[in-house]
C-alpha cells in the first residue's frame, strides 16, 4: 500500500514538473539531474526562525524593513513559454521591476525568455536546476543544483544571480551559511503567499496580496500558472493604487533597515535580526503535500 502510494507521488511529481517547462512542441527537458525532481510549487514554510549568529552578516530574509511604501513581486519556477512572456508585457506596460527566481533546466530551455527578462531590468534569481528539496541533499548535489543554475544565468545574460530562493523555503542554516559564504547568495524567503500554485483562481491571488502586502514584503507567486498571470493587472494596479512602489529584492535588500528598539544611551544592541524570525504563513494544505523541511518546524 504505501509503495503504491509513493509510485503515485512520484508519477504526480513527475507529471507536474514536466508541466513546468512544458510547451506546444517544446522538446523534453534536457539533461535532468538524475533524481527527479517533485512538484514545483512552493508550499512549505521555510524555516526562518533561525537568527542570524550575533556578529554575522544577515543571510536570510522574509520581508524587509524600509522607510517607504516599497515592496518586491517574485515569481518562481519559470521561464515559462508562454506565461512569463505575457507578464512581463504587463511589467513592461507599467514600469514595474519585479525578481524571477528561475529554475536552471527551464532558463536552459528558454533562454531568449531569460535574456528578455534581464534586458528590461528585472533581477533574475537562482531557483535550484530542478527544483529537489534542497535540504534534504548532500553538499555535492546543492552544489551541483545552484552551480548549473548559477552559470547558465550568467553565461545567457552576463549577469551573476545574487539571491536564491530555495525550493520549499527548505534551506537547513548551514546550508544558508554555506551557500552564502559560497556563491554570496542572500537567502530569499517570503511573508505574502497567495497559495497561488494550489488555488488557481486569479480574484483569490489578487485578494491575497492586496490584503496581506505591508512596506517591505515580499511576494511570492508563481509565473508558471496561467491563472497568477491573469491575477496580475487587477494585482499591479491595486498595489500602485495603494501606494505601493515595486523594486527588485536587492533593492529592497539595500533598503533593509534591522528594526531595533533605539535604547538611550546605549550602543545598539545587536538583537537576532528580525526579519528573520518573520516565519512565513503555513499552508493549509488539502492536497499532499511535499516532504516537510527538516529544519521547518516552525509553522
Ligand atoms: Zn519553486
């Protein structure tokens, strides 16, 4: 029964996956890593309770604090053939920056999608090469997932990814250190979800997001599903309507300001950085959901 039921899981995950880079046409998705990889959504909260050691540079961030309305839109999992394109005519029509967290066999796949992103200013991301949960994984295979990524980014638009959002949220903290120390990656996390990859309904994304974005958040959504980018003008446009200003993750980073209580008198003291501790909201997950990080206990 249960090795039934992993054959099923595993034929989903497959099937779900091979959607992400899918198109009329496409051909299959070149040189995979071994391991496949399971669905490409991102429900799992990260573990992001952990603080950053006093007297260690801040790697990990789920929102930021800023002195002004200024927030990121993330999108994960593309390029997609069809969707990402269409979002980015509606960034484009509106002057807007937003981060493309790419998963490296579809930046692969569609690179003239990836140098179209860079050329009208976005920031493009490291996503992973196939999207495993990371932190389930030996040093060899991260490696491996972020390296490839990292340099088909690099070789396609000349322009070396800074960030990584790991897939899940799942990121062990020594794997956040390293990865890091390693590449200089900050760690990418997210306080609004909009649950988009599950609810494929574009009034709920929208509501979502307008309800739940505050100065400095970032959001997450997914620009493989037809129904986010159908959610996107209604969402654009009421973000701006509400005063919102959109910038790309490192420039939201850059505008990080830690959120401590000014003592008087005294040197600022060096408390756990608190965005760190802004745990993303847990998914209420009525579809099964992929294997729970190890380190994400906090929901
Ligand atoms: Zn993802």
């Amino acid at each position: 029964m249960f090795a039934r039921m992993v054959r099923f899981v595993f034929a989903i995950s497959l099937i779900a996956f091979s959607l992400v880079c899918a198109a009329p046409n496409a051909p299959s998705p070149t040189a995979a890593t071994a391991n496949p990889p399971p669905a490409p959504a991102t429900p799992v909260p990260a573990d992001a309770s952990a603080p950053a050691s006093p007297g260690q540079p801040k790697t990990t961030y789920s929102q930021c604090h800023v002195e002004g309305p200024f927030i990121a839109m993330t999108f994960d999992d593309g390029p997609h053939i069809e969707n990402t394109p269409r979002l980015l005519d509606m960034l484009k029509e509106r002057g807007i920056k937003a981060t493309f967290f790419v998963v490296g066999q579809c930046a692969a796949e569609y690179p003239q999608i990836l140098k179209r992103i860079a050329e009208e200013g976005h920031e493009i991301a490291n996503h992973s090469w196939s999207h495993p949960q990371l932190s389930k994984m030996g040093e060899g295979s991260v490696t491996d997932q972020l390296q490839r990524t990292h340099d088909v980014i690099t070789q396609t638009t000349g322009i070396a990814p800074k960030i990584m959002r790991p897939p899940y949220g799942a990121f062990t903290p020594n794997q956040r250190g390293w990865a890091n120390h390693k590449w200089g990656y900050k760690i990418i996390l997210w306080d609004v979800d909009p649950l988009d990859w599950k609810i494929r309904n574009a009034d709920h994304v929208k509501s979502v997001i307008l309800k739940e974005t505050v100065n400095g958040s970032i959001i997450l959504s997914h620009d493989i599903h037809k129904t986010t980018i159908d959610a996107m003008p209604a969402t654009l446009d009421g973000l701006a309507a509400k005063g919102f200003k959109f910038v790309t993750v490192s420039e939201l980073i850059a505008m990080d300001k830690p959120a401590t209580p000014k003592p008087k008198a005294s040197p600022a003291p060096k408390t756990p950085a608190a965005t760190d501790e802004a745990a993303p909201k847990p998914a209420a997950s009525a579809t099964p959901p992929p294997p729970v990080a190890a380190g994400a206990a906090k929901k």
